[in-house]
C-alpha cells in the first residue's frame, strides 16, 4: 500500500471527505446561517432542515430491480 493511501486509512480520511461533501450539500441548500435567536428555534429549524434533506436524497436514490438470469 502505498504511503498516501495508507494514511489515508489510518486517519479516516475517507470519511471525513463524505462530511465535508455533506456539510456543503446542506450550506449550498439551506444557507449558512439561522434566522431564529432562540436556541429551541434553531433545533427545531435545523432539525426541519435535515428532515428535508434526507427527502431530497431519497430521490436522488437508484432504484434497484432484480434480473432473472
């Protein structure tokens, strides 16, 4: 293994390039800030924003069909 994907493996790297990605996903969709003062009104509107989220991926999902062979 090379040295670049072996640190790659040992500091998770992998998984924090999939946050990094979803964390822009979510800034480019809702915006970076909260318009609430209110700390409630922040989780709840965040707690809505993911809800929302998660919608819009489960479009983007494939739908897999089995093939008889």
């Amino acid at each position: 293994m090379r040295e670049r994907q072996l640190w790659k493996k040992l500091s998770g790297y992998h998984r924090r390039s999939l946050v990094e990605t979803a964390m822009y996903r979510f800034k480019r969709s809702f915006g970076e800030d909260f318009r609430s003062r209110k700390l409630d009104y922040q989780r709840a509107g965040l707690y809505a924003k993911h809800l929302e989220m998660n919608k819009m991926a489960k479009f983007g999902m494939p739908q897999g069909q089995w093939v008889l062979t």
